[in-house]
C-alpha cells in the first residue's frame, strides 16, 4: 500500500513538494552550488541562457549543494552532454544523492550505452540497486530527475521512469553532481523538493 501511496503522491509527471534549493546559475554572485576545485564555469547558450559546465580535465570534475540533514528529497536538472571529440571513453555523469560520510545513492548516466542506473555506494562496498535503458542523445538537452523518498529510489529521464529501485540503508545527505575525466557536460535549472 505505502509503496502505491508514495508513488501516487511523490513520483507522478512532476516531483511535488516544498522546494528546498533552486539554481537557474543567471547570478554568478549568489549560487546555491558548491565548486570547491574551481572545476565549473558559468556561460552562455546559443539563446544567451547562463547554464553551468565544467571545464574538461583528465580527471571527475563535480559540485555540490544541498545539507546532511536532507533526508527525502528529489533533485531535477537539465543537462547536455556534449560529444567526445577525444573519442577516449563515453561520457559518465553521476548524482549522488543522501550523499554522507556512509555513502551515497548515485544515479548514473552514461551516453554510449544508453544505460541508467542506481548505485549504493558506500566505501567497502560497490552495489547496482537497479538499472534500466533510456536513449540519450549528445549535443542535446533532457531532463533528469533522482529521487529519494523513505526507501524508494527513482531515475527519470525526460518524464519517463528507468529505474525504481528500493533500499534504506541510507537516509539522510547533501548532493552531487559529477561528470568523468575528458568529457563535458552542462547542467541547468537545478531544482531540489522536498518529499
């Protein structure tokens, strides 16, 4: 019943809830984010919309936002992955959400495989919770949504749902947004409800 409830109210077409953090990056003065290695840069669009990129090193490059003490939250974005011009690996983006000195739930996106998943990551142990396919296309804008509501755990990709996975071994932590070594991305409009 729980399970039906919560998907019912929490992960319809849209995530509801009291918004916790948004960021759209138009005043470089006041971000909600948190760059701590000046690994991100805010430009412009084609449409002259600020959005945020990191810039392409031979390492991860990430940032992030939110408090330990969020326990359900979602947290949607726009992103773009740009081709791999270097052709040296696929483009792996990670959203660690409950992120915290535990571990972290990670939604994991990679382009070539046309994959997404839900990892619990903590640091004697790698898992895959769930996975499911989507297909991403490079140069191109979708939308992203990762949730974590009670013991649910959710990845949706331009509305759509890919992965519905269940686990509670970890309850409360920030956020992160991250992307592999040589590959670049651009994320916007960061939006953080609560659940």
């Amino acid at each position: 019943f729980w399970d039906n409830y919560y998907d019912k109210i929490f992960f319809g077409d849209k995530a509801i809830g009291s918004i916790l953090l948004s960021e759209s990056f138009e005043n470089k003065n006041k971000l909600s984010v948190k760059d701590y290695e000046n690994e991100w840069v805010i430009q412009k669009d084609n449409n002259g919309n600020a959005v945020y990129c990191n810039k392409v090193k031979n390492r991860w490059t990430g940032f992030n936002f939110g408090k330990k003490n969020w326990s359900n939250y979602s947290v949607s974005y726009k992103i773009k992955i740009y081709e791999n011009k270097n052709n040296i690996a696929q483009t792996e983006t990670h959203t660690h959400i409950r992120y915290s000195e535990k571990g972290r739930y990670t939604g994991v996106i990679k382009n070539v495989s046309e994959q997404a998943f839900v990892k619990l990551r903590e640091f004697i142990s790698k898992e895959t919770i769930n996975k499911g396919f989507l297909n991403v296309q490079q140069n191109d804008w979708y939308n992203v949504e990762l949730s974590a509501s009670g013991k649910v755990i959710k990845i949706l990709i331009n509305d759509k749902l890919v992965v519905n996975a269940t686990d509670e071994r970890l309850q409360k932590g920030s956020a992160m947004i991250a992307v592999n070594a040589n590959s670049k991305i651009c994320i916007d409009d960061i939006i953080v409800r609560k659940l």
